[in-house]
C-alpha cells in the first residue's frame, strides 16, 4: 500500500482506489489535525530522527526513545513540546505499514509503548468491527504507562484504562478520533458477537463453588 502513495510535507497523497475503508476514504495524513502536523513537522526530533525510518526501524526507535504518551492537555495551546510518541505515530501514519505489521506491533508482550502506538494507530484508520476486534483484547492488559500532562507532570496509567478511552473518547493524545459506531449497534446489525467481561467468567466459576 505504501508504494501508491506520494509524501509530500508531510502528506500521503495517492490515487482514490488506493484508500481502503480503515482510511475513512480520506487522505490518511489529514487524520492528523494539522496544528498538530505541522508542530510535529517542525519538531527537532522529527527533523533528527524519523526521516528515512521504515517499518523495522521505527520499531528500534519506539522502543529506545519513547518513555510517556501524551495526554489531551499536554499539547493544549500550542505551548507544549511535541513527543517523540506523537512524531513516531505521525512517521507510521506516513508509512502505512501492511495489517501483519500493525498487528505484530498491537500484540507483541515485549514493547509496551509500541502497543500503545499501534492501538492509537488502529483507532485512527480501521474500520470500526476491526478497532473492537483489534483493541477489546487489550482491555486486558494491565502494563503501567506513563502519561504527560502540561508542562513536566507525569503520572502513572495503564494500558487498559488507555485502550477504554481509545474506545469511549473524542480525543486521545491530543488528537481528534474519527467517529466510532457503537458496539451496540453492531451486535444488533450481526458484525459483532457480545463481548463477554472477564468478570462474568469469574462469577460463573465462583458459582460452581456454591
């Protein structure tokens, strides 16, 4: 998929046969909000880091380099410092890596920050029984994150709590998340079996005791 496009300023420009349904059949770039692309365009890291970067070596950078991810407030008005999280989502959504790639990204157990970049990834341009399929595993899981507020603060989070607003939300890292169908309504439209708690299977064994 990557060969069809053209990069450009930042800009995945390709013709419209190219652009599948996990691209909301828009230029994929412009999911990106662009204050926030053209902040990440003029950022020291992207400038240092991320041209050249393929599917593999993004990878190494991810792992090396990213420590927090941000939170909503931590780019709000303008003031705060673009991530190398954000830079490295904005470098993948350039890419347009192949499904296999993605979904060893989501679901590796080494590389938690990688998961976290590829969940954001997913939500972005899947199609929304994929971005349930793909992402309701990880409400599972339970690895710590950092996240970034304004100015220095950092607290502690975790991956579950991370997905849920990936699936709840508006926006997430400062970004603004293209709608999401309710689960509902695609259980009442057959695209979705019930999703069944992990807490429901625990009260059925608890009750076998009884």
């Amino acid at each position: 998929m990557s060969s069809s496009y053209i990069v450009d300023r930042g800009l995945v420009q390709g013709p419209p046969q190219a652009r599948t349904a996990r691209h909301h059949n828009i230029n994929p770039a412009l999911l990106i909000e662009k204050i926030t692309r053209e902040r990440i365009q003029d950022a020291l890291y992207w400038k240092s880091h991320c041209f050249g970067l393929t599917a593999a070596t993004l990878l190494d950078r991810v792992v090396y380099d990213v420590r927090y991810i941000d939170s909503n407030a931590s780019l709000a008005g303008g003031a705060g410092r673009v991530s190398p999280f954000l830079c490295l989502l904005y470098k993948l959504v350039l890419l347009q890596p192949e499904p296999e790639i993605v979904q060893f990204y989501l679901t590796q157990p080494t590389f938690k920050y990688l998961t976290a970049l590829a969940a954001v990834y997913v939500r972005l341009f899947y199609a929304p029984v994929q971005v349930y399929m793909l992402l309701e595993p990880l409400l599972e899981d339970y690895r710590k994150l950092r996240v970034k507020h304004a100015g220095t603060t950092v607290e502690l989070s975790y991956m579950d709590i991370f997905v849920d607003d990936l699936l709840t939300k508006e926006r997430v890292c400062g970004l603004a998340l293209p709608r999401l169908t309710s689960r509902q309504l695609l259980e009442d439209q057959d695209k979705l079996e019930p999703r069944e708690s992990p807490l429901a299977d625990e009260l059925d064994s608890d009750s076998d005791f009884d």
